[in-house]
C-alpha cells in the first residue's frame, strides 16, 4: 500500500495477481522484494526504504 500508494484492496489484488505471475498461488509462498521489483519495474534501490528489519515481529 504504501509502496503503491493505493489501498488495501488494490494492493491485495497487485499481491495476488504476483503470485499468479511467479507461480506462488499457495498462501504460504512469499512475493520477495526482487520479484516485486521484476513484476512492477521499480528499481530494487528504491524499494529499500520499504525493508523491514530481519528480526520485526507482526502485530497477532
């Protein structure tokens, strides 16, 4: 979303569309940052800022 600035359900529909392009259809397949920039042509530079850090816990 941020990335994009757009909202939820479009990013939510960019992720899924991905992961129909990369053949990850399986909820626990992962989009990587490498792949977001192949798909979306952002250089992989710009998209660091979006990292988070190694050791971020999400929110349960």
């Amino acid at each position: 979303m941020s990335i994009e600035e757009c909202s939820l359900r479009t990013a939510s529909q960019k992720m899924s569309d991905m992961r129909v392009f990369f053949k990850k259809t399986e909820k626990r397949c992962k989009i990587t940052f490498k792949e977001y920039a192949t798909y979306t042509g952002i250089p992989l530079e710009e998209l660091e800022p979006f990292r988070l850090p190694p050791n971020y816990k999400f929110a349960s």
